[in-house]
C-alpha cells in the first residue's frame, strides 16, 4: 500500500495532546487512542468538515472525541483525465462509478480498520439505500468507525458494493445532487451519541426520541407575544399536570404528523415494552 494515495486530509488526531489536560489524557487514554473517525470517500473533500467543523461537533472534532479522513476518488481514477465513471450498460442517461476505481479507493480507505463489518461499516449515500434514523445511528455510533462513499452520479458498479459488503443508506426520499450532505447528516446524527463528546443533553434528547414519539410542543418568555399566551398549564408549576400536558400534545402530534411512527409505537405499547 506504500504508493497507494493517502487520505488527503486528516483532522481530530493531532489536536488531542494540544487541547485536552495531561491529567484527563491520563484518565482516559484507551477512548482518546480509539476515537471514533470517519473515512470519507469523495470527489469533494473541500466539503469537509463542512457544518461538522463548527458548534459541538466542531469542538469535539478539535478535542479528538471523533476524526475524520477524507480519500480524492480522483486519485483512484483511469489514464490522463483520472476518469472515475463510465456509460452504463445496456444504455442510458447519466454515468455510472467505476467498480475498480471505487474498489481501490475502498481499499485504500480500509487500511487499518477492523474486517468484521458490524465494527466498521461501509457505507453508500444514495436515495436508494435503506432509511437512515435513530436506531441506525445508535449502531453506527457502537462501532469504531465507518467508510463513507460519496456518490455523485447516476450510481454505482453494482458488482463492488456486493464485494465489499456495502450497505446503502438514503437520508430521506428526496434526490440532493451528491452523497456529501447526506454523509454530514448521517456524521453528525452518529457522533452526538459518542461518550462524552456533547454531554447529557444528547442521551436526554435521544431518551425522547427513543420513546418513539415527536417532540411537544415549547415555550418561553415573553409570557405573551402577538396576542399569544403561554399554554396555562405550563405555568401553573404543576409538574404532574405538565408532564401530562407534554405527553397528550406529543401524541397529537405524532398521530397527526407521522401515522407510520404512531402505529408502531401502539404496536409496542401493545407489546408491554
Ligand atoms: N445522495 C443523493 N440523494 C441522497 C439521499 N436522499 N440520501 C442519501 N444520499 C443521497
């Protein structure tokens, strides 16, 4: 692998010592020597960090709580004009990625990772792929890290995402013009649930969501704002009445908004879990 391109940019490693005590370094080295890192295979690696880099992902990338690589596809790409893609057989529009400069590329990008995919997962952004939600990024977020392919046409080589075990995974059912946004939506939805990296306020946001409902609605000051009053009930300081309140307007909402959610929290609710 010693002429093999390496990944281009790296980021969440060299910062650890610059950023972080000596005496919480000393608590927790194993974490720290084994953070959680994304391996991005793109056309554009201009594109990362991207929104990653600010707020709390961004300070937890500069605290080397999560790392990232990205890998030029180009790199990988066929004679004088590093092609990448070709026509699609059997006819069509568009291009298609080419299996043995993906497979490069996803070779070059496994270097050093774990075999046993349930560790670390490669993935394809397309609006083909199976549903991204909660539970995926709880799984993703119990392994050492993943392999992101970013596409940016009308595919890829079916015959390398069977090679390598690639799993397909489309953020919502709407077609974006490449797998960058999505791969960014799915990093960050992933390392928020890292230990430590946003603290409790996560793993409370996630409890809610686990209960498979939406969100209440929320208020704050001023007590009145157009004509609009606060909902009684949220100051009356009655917590058991709150508590009520909150749960009956999550439910409204969620039999309202999304039927498919609210069938399958009564399925469970059935179920006594
Ligand atoms: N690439 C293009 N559209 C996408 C989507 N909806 N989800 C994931 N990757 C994509």
């Amino acid at each position: 692998m010693s002429d093999a391109p390496t990944p281009s940019r790296s980021h969440g490693r060299l910062s650890i010592a610059a950023s972080l005590k000596p005496r919480v370094l000393m608590e927790e080295p194993a974490r720290l020597a084994a953070a959680w890192r994304a391996r991005i295979i793109t056309l554009f690696p201009e594109a990362f960090p991207g929104i990653l880099g600010l707020s709390l992902t961004g300070r937890a990338l500069d605290e080397g709580k999560w790392g990232y690589d990205t890998i030029q596809l180009r790199d990988f790409g066929i004679g004088k004009h590093r092609n990448v893609d070709d026509t699609p057989a059997g006819g069509g529009a568009g291009m298609v990625l080419r299996p043995d400069v993906v497979g490069a590329a996803i070779e070059t990008a496994q270097a050093g990772t774990p075999r046993d995919r349930a560790l670390w997962p490669i993935l394809y952004m397309s609006p083909r792929g199976k549903p991204f939600d909660q539970a995926m990024a709880r799984r993703l977020a119990g392994a050492q890290g993943v392999t992101i392919l970013c596409g940016r046409f009308e595919g890829v080589d079916e015959r390398v995402l069977e090679h390598y075990q690639v799993e397909e995974v489309s953020i919502g059912d709407f077609v974006l013009t490449g797998g960058e946004l999505a791969a960014q939506v799915l990093i960050d939805a992933t390392i928020r649930l890292l230990p430590g990296v946003l603290g409790n306020q996560a793993s409370t946001e996630e409890e809610s969501f686990s209960h498979g409902l939406l969100e209440h609605p929320q208020y704050t000051r001023p007590a009145e704002w157009q004509g609009r009053a606060i909902p009684e009930v949220l100051t009356s300081g009655h917590h058991g009445k709150i508590e009520s309140w909150r749960r009956e307007m999550s439910e409204e909402i969620t039999r309202a908004r999304r039927p498919d959610l609210w069938e399958a929290h009564i399925s469970q609710q059935k179920k006594g879990k």
